[in-house]
C-alpha cells in the first residue's frame, strides 16, 4: 500500500505539472496571436517581441511561435481578445485580471464566480484599472548587490525605482518606463548583468502590505484560484505580503 501511496502521489504532482506547463504554453501562444495582430513584424513591434522572447524562454519551439505569429491575421484568431476585469478582494484590495477570451460571457462569469466563491466581488469594467499603471519590471539575478550599487544602476540604465518583492524572495526589481523598458535590458545585458524573466506589467500606484494571517490566507487563495482560470493571462493587486 505505501508504494501505490507514493506512485500516486507522484503521478498526481506530474499531472499537476503537466497542467501548470499546459496553461502557460496556452497564455504564450495567445499573448503572441493578440501581439502579432497589432502588427506581425516583431522588429517594429515591442510587444510582440517581448512574447517571443518569454516563449523561447520557456522551451517553446521557434517553429510554434512563428506559426503562432501567421495565424494571428485569420479570422478565427480575432475570436481572441483582451478583456480587463476590475474587483476587490478580501480587505478591500483592488484586483486587476488581465484574460484573453473568445467567449466574454463565459469568462466573465468564471471570474465572478472565483471572486464570489473566495470572497471578493467584481466590480464594473476598468473600475480599478486607475490604482494602476504599466510599467516595465526587470527582475535582477544578483539579490546581493548593495543599496547604493542598486541606486547607481539605476541611474545608468535609465529606470524610474528599484523594489523588493516578499513574493519574489526579495530579488531586487527594477521599474522602467514603457518607452524605455527595452533599451534598459538591452543596457543590462550589454554591462553583463544577469536579469530574470523581465515583463510588462500592471503595477500598482500605491501598495498595501498585508498584516492580518486571515486577510493574507483569504486574498492569496482567491488570486491563486484567479490565475488556474485558463482565460485569465495575469492578476495583479494592490497589496504585498511578508513571506512566512
């Protein structure tokens, strides 16, 4: 019985792996298909040229992408579009959902539901889209660079503020403008400095942190429910948490 009892618990985290890298070569493919639908030359398209590069880094074929990429003028690939929903989770945190959807009723009342069930409530289109901004986040592979190398660096690259995210291990992030977020990686990779998976994201204009276990638990099991939707692309809140 104890060696059936560790097959299936092995066969049930390689299941759950399987799942979690089905999700993401999903999310990839469709950020690339809406990316390249703006305009399929990467070279001209910055954001198109970000979805590649997190594809290729996570082992996508270059073959898919590019197929990815030239389906992106068919009709069924403007099936696909990018909806914001607005809500408020436990606490009253703001919760932005970023998905990808060719069905807005279906996934609108999935996320409603998540936000119920886990309690939290959606509000009204873009209602919280104002407590955020985007930016470019730039992860640093060195966490143990000193507070003024970090403001230094900052300085040369060109980035706007460096933060410290519990979530992340601490790592220090850097945060750029959008219009300059591509020439900071390009400055960082040329001066030899390790970077993470770097991204455009939402990030919010004032943070809260969490103290209260009860809020923390509630908040981090709706978000999490939030992101195992296969329609939703990325969640962002306007709060952060100590890691326990």
């Amino acid at each position: 019985m104890a060696g059936h009892s560790k097959w299936s618990n092995i066969q049930h985290r390689k299941h759950a792996q399987d799942a979690k890298k089905s999700r993401l070569f999903t999310r990839l493919i469709r950020e690339i298909t809406v990316a390249a639908r703006e305009n399929p030359d990467f070279k001209t398209n910055a954001r198109l040229r970000l979805a590649r590069r997190k594809a290729l880094s996570e082992d996508i074929k270059l073959d898919t992408v590019n197929k990815a990429i030239q389906q992106s003028t068919q009709i069924e690939s403007h099936q696909v579009e990018e909806i914001h929903y607005g809500g408020y989770g436990p606490g009253g945190h703001a919760i932005l959902v970023q998905a990808f959807s060719n069905n807005r009723n279906r996934t609108a009342g999935e996320i409603r539901h998540t936000f119920n069930k886990y309690g939290g409530n959606l509000g009204i289109a873009h209602s919280v889209l104002r407590l955020f901004k985007q930016k470019g986040l730039i992860p640093l592979a060195n966490s143990a660079l000193q507070e003024h190398d970090l403001v230094e660096l900052a300085v040369q690259c060109d980035a706007e503020d460096i933060v410290f995210s519990a979530q992340s291990g601490f790592r220090p992030k850097l945060i750029t403008s959008i219009e300059s977020y591509e020439s900071t990686i390009e400055w960082l990779e040329k001066n030899n400095i390790a970077i993470c998976e770097a991204e455009i994201a939402w990030v919010p204009q004032d943070r809260l942190l969490i103290d209260n276990d009860d809020i923390l638990h509630k908040i981090r099991t709706l978000i999490d429910a939030l992101e195992n939707l296969l329609d939703v692309q990325n969640v962002y809140a306007t709060c952060s948490w100590q890691l326990s």
